[in-house]
C-alpha cells in the first residue's frame, strides 16, 4: 500500500499545486472581484490617451489601458502598444511618460523592457532620471542608476530632503451592505494628487530610520474661494532594517488626528465637522542610499518605494445625487473603522504604491535634496509660512477650516 508521501503522488501534487503560501493581501482579493466604475470603451481611453489636452485626463486613460492589458491581455478592441509608445515618446507632460513607465514596469511583456531602455538616454532629464531607475529595478539594464553626482543641500530648512512622491493607488469601494458588490476607482499619480494633494515624502537625516513626515499639497479646492492652497501633514513612525549599508527597509504607521467631514469632501462644512479623529494610515518600503552624496557626511536617500493602505469614506449617495462623477478635487476623506460617529461611514478600502526620487528641479544640473517646499514641521503640523513654527500647535491640516468652522459652526464634537 502506498504511503501518504507515496514519490508518484507527490509529485503529481507538486505538478499542480500553486508554489508557497496561497495566504493573499486583502488588496488582492479585492482587486478580483471588484467591479471597475471606469466604463469608457478601450477606443474612447485610447483616444483621450493621446489627444485630451489636459495631461492628468491623458495619463489616467492610459493607466486604465495598462490595467486592462494586465487583466485581458491582448483581447482588447483596440491595440493599445502604439498608443503607449507615441505617449512614451512624444507626450509633452514629462509626467505623464514617466508614470506610464511605472505602469508599464508591472507588466510581464518583453516589449516594457524595450520601451524602458529606449528612454534610458532621453534629453529630458526627467524622464531619464525614471527610466534609468526602471530599467535597474526590472533588469531591464544591469547599470545601477546611483552614480556619483553633484547634489545641493539647503541648510536651514526644516527637512533635509523633500522627495516628490509618484502614487498610484486603487479605491475598492464597499458598494451596499450584503459585502458582495464591490466598486473600483483607479488613481493614476497626477490623477490622486488633483483629488487628495501632491505628496512629499520629508525626511530629517538623524530620525529618518524610526519617523517621517509625508505633507500634502491639494490645490482648486472648492472650499477655498481664495483660491488659497490646502495642506495636510502626517507623521509616520516606525521601524527600519539597516542590515545593508545602503539600503533601509522600513514599516510606519500614522495615527494622526484629524478633523473628519461628513460631507466626505476636504474642508466642506455643509454637512459638519467631527473634529480631533485619530486616522490610522500604513506605509512600508525601502529606500537607497547614493554613498556620493551626503548630508553632514551621512548618505542620502536618492530612491524610496513602497506600498501604502488605510480607510475613507466615499459619500455615495452624494455622488449619485450629483452628476455621478468621482475624480473632483477633495472627493472623499480619510477615515477609520474605531470611531463611535464615523466609524459606520467608512467604506472605502484604499491601497496603494508609491515611488520618489532625488531630481534636479531648478533645471542647473544638480540635484536639489530639499528644494521642494514642504508646509508642515517635523512634529507633522502645518506651516503654511515655513517659518518652522505650526500655524496651530498640533494641527495636522490647514487652518482655515479650522478657524471658520468655530465661526460659522457645523462643529461636531
């Protein structure tokens, strides 16, 4: 009689059993079995790909495009190949090519590679910069993108470095209360910061291995008649594993407190304030280090990726009264499952990836680390005049809302 580990049975098993742990991220499952709420035909997202005139509309076509060849393959109405490379070549939003090559690095087809290693040498040093990344973190090329180079450090300033994040990010929407009708929105990068804010990553060289500061700036906010900037900071803390010497792999947690609009939308008073939530956000990646360039001789992080997730409200009902559109400035606010008011609301699982490099942004040559200004201290409040000091101690998002909803009401406390 055969035994349980019989060699032919074994190996029969081994033929057909998926290799490792099944065990999925939630992410995962998710992303299955929910529904898109994107319904363009492909033919419609090709079009706007190319010829919509606003950049963010153009990439957050071809982000769906992307995503539909990573579920159908090739059994799409149209070839979408041409319409990613003329977008690769020739888009004039350098953003929007350098995304789309994100995109295009989680695709397994060899024509990715070809497309990565034609922008390796682009004039636009953007673009070059990318794809010189891309290329090092697929193998697309065997040239490691550090190398030594000038960089420009501005003492003084409250961060030592201040990274521009690229995030792109899915929405699963919990859609009614049987837990069985699930909707998809997709951010492409330029997409989320027009709807939740540009985000920087800020690290101060001395703690950057146990907190960070990720501030936001959302910009066309409604609620801002001004036409003023809204600002949001977060102060991560968390763990870093150092046994490498150039690289750091690191897991943060944010549990900031927040106000919370019932409305579901940033800074709109119309339907009140929960004010002080404590909001529970996570982030975990590596970052590497280019050993040429220093920080009061330390090296400084030239590249961070990672994965991000938490919890938002999506007012449905609102959106469906409205016009039905989704992707205005503001739609939706973070939130969290562990409050007695809003914990009911919440229904909207977000999860994400996110990537930032050191780049020459003043156009001479060299890399700023800390050109970019970041409104928020290093205790995550907000500094609107980076004068260093929080425009009110221990608030983590703009004070403007602040300050009108004790004059004009809508508080829930």
């Amino acid at each position: 009689m055969a035994t349980v580990l019989d060699r032919k049975a074994t190996d029969n098993a081994r033929a057909v059993a998926p290799k490792g742990d099944p065990v999925v991220r939630f992410s995962e499952s998710l992303k299955r079995t929910a529904v898109s709420l994107e319904t363009r035909p492909d033919a419609k997202l090709a079009e706007e790909a190319r010829q919509h005139e606003d950049a963010v509309i153009r990439e957050q076509a071809l982000y769906h495009l992307v995503e539909r060849v990573e579920v159908r393959g090739d059994d799409l109405g149209i070839d979408p190949w041409p319409v990613f490379e003329a977008a690769l070549k020739d888009d004039p939003d350098s953003q929007v090519r350098v995304n789309l090559l994100w995109a295009l690095e989680g695709l397994d087809d060899p024509r990715c590679a070809v497309l990565g290693r034609a922008l390796a040498d682009e004039t636009d040093h953007r673009v070059r910069e990318w794809a010189r990344v891309f290329c090092w973190e697929k193998g697309w090329l065997a040239e490691d993108f550090r190398r030594p180079r000038e960089a420009r450090h501005y003492p003084g300033r409250t961060f030592d470095e201040t990274i521009f994040l690229h995030i792109k990010c899915s929405l699963y929407i919990r859609m009614d209360d049987t837990n069985q009708a699930w909707g998809h929105v997709l951010l492409s990068p330029q997409m989320l910061a027009r709807v939740y804010g540009q985000a920087l990553a800020c690290p101060i060289t001395r703690t950057r291995e146990r907190e960070i500061v990720i501030s936001k700036t959302l910009r066309g906010l409604e609620a801002h008649e001004d036409g003023s900037d809204h600002y949001e900071a977060f102060l991560f803390r968390g763990f870093t594993e150092r046994t490498g010497p150039t690289t750091g792999n690191f897991y943060f947690e944010s549990n900031t407190p927040r106000p919370f609009y019932l409305s579901g939308r940033a800074d709109d008073l119309s339907e009140g304030v929960v004010e002080n939530v404590p909001i529970p956000f996570a982030r975990e990646g590596q970052w590497f280090l280019n050993d040429s360039i220093t920080i009061d001789n330390v090296p400084a992080i030239e590249y961070v990726r990672g994965l991000f997730q938490g919890w938002a409200f999506v007012n449905l009902e609102r959106i469906e009264k409205g016009d039905g559109q989704f992707l205005f400035t503001g739609n939706s606010v973070l939130s969290t499952l562990h409050h007695p008011i809003i914990g009911s609301k919440t229904n909207t699982f977000i999860s994400g990836t996110f990537k930032g490099k050191v780049l020459d942004w003043d156009g001479d040559g060299v890399l700023d680390l800390n050109y970019l200004p970041s409104y928020a201290t290093a205790r995550g409040e907000i500094d609107s005049n980076l004068d260093g000091i929080p425009d009110v101690p221990g608030l983590s998002v703009c004070s403007r809302p602040f300050c009108a909803h004790r004059v004009g009401g809508g508080l829930i406390s």
